[in-house]
C-alpha cells in the first residue's frame, strides 16, 4: 500500500510516460516504414469512400447547427439521470418527483422546439420563405434563395 503521494502517482506517471512512448513510436515508424506516393487520388479528401462533389465551402443552414446544438443539449441532460439514477433508493419519493419534474420540463421544452419547426430543417421550397404578410424572412435561408423568392 502506497503511503507517499510519490508513492501513490508514480504508477499514473508511469502509464503517462509509457503511453507516449508508444504513440511517439508508432508515428515514428509510421513515418520511416510508409511509403511516399504523392497523386492526385491520395492529395484528394476522404469522405467514406465517396467521391467529394462541389465545394467544401458551402454554407450550412442555420437549423443545422441548431439541430446540432440541441442534440448537445438534450445529451447532457440525459446525462443528469445517471447520478440520480445511483441514489434514487436514497432519496425516496423527494427524488421521484424533483426528476419527474425535471423530465417533464425537458420533455416540455422539446415539445416545444418541435413545435416552433426547428427539428424540421427540409423547408427546400423559397416559397416557403414569404411570412404571411408577403414579407421574405432572411433568417435560416440560404442568400440564393432569398433572391429567389423576392423576384417572385
């Protein structure tokens, strides 16, 4: 049994430095063992195995990232029923209802962002754009297609 604190994280610094050892040593044989074939299908970058198209420039929907954003979201809350999930026995019908009420809160919020069309991101048509004063909203469009729909 360890009784010093070198004692008791020598064998973390061990694994660390080992661990290092080993990645830099990979690379490094990697590098000196690989072949060097420089062409155009190796320059060319690898989307699994498809072919790219178009320019990897493009811009993304703004929905997009939202979608994005909110998966994050509704993971880290997912991630709150482990803790509570461990002492539920412990906190008794408290705990029932603080995470009964906190799962209704998410599932409230969700219902509501499914409501507001922000899970729905296939809106491709511009018409779809014009609000129902006739107006072109500019928000999560795409430039090209606000063009489109205000010569209409």
């Amino acid at each position: 049994m360890p009784t010093t604190a070198a004692e008791t994280y020598f064998p973390v610094l061990v694994q660390a430095l080992l661990a290092i050892v080993i990645a830099a040593a990979l690379v490094s044989l990697s590098f000196l063992l690989g072949r060097k074939v420089k062409n155009s299908v190796k320059d060319m970058p690898y989307e699994c195995g498809i072919v790219p198209t178009g320019d990897a420039r493009h811009r993304f929907s703004v929905k997009f990232y939202l979608v994005g954003m909110l998966f994050i979201l509704f993971d880290i809350e997912a991630i709150f029923l482990y803790p509570w999930a461990v002492v539920y026995k412990e906190l008794k019908m408290f705990g029932f209802f603080e995470m009964f009420t906190f799962i209704l809160l998410v599932v409230a919020g969700f219902f509501y962002i499914w409501k507001k069309g922000v899970l729905d991101w296939s809106h491709n048509d511009p018409s779809a754009l014009r609000s129902p004063a006739g107006r072109v909203e500019m928000r999560d469009h795409h430039p090209e297609e606000i063009l489109v729909a205000m010569k209409r």
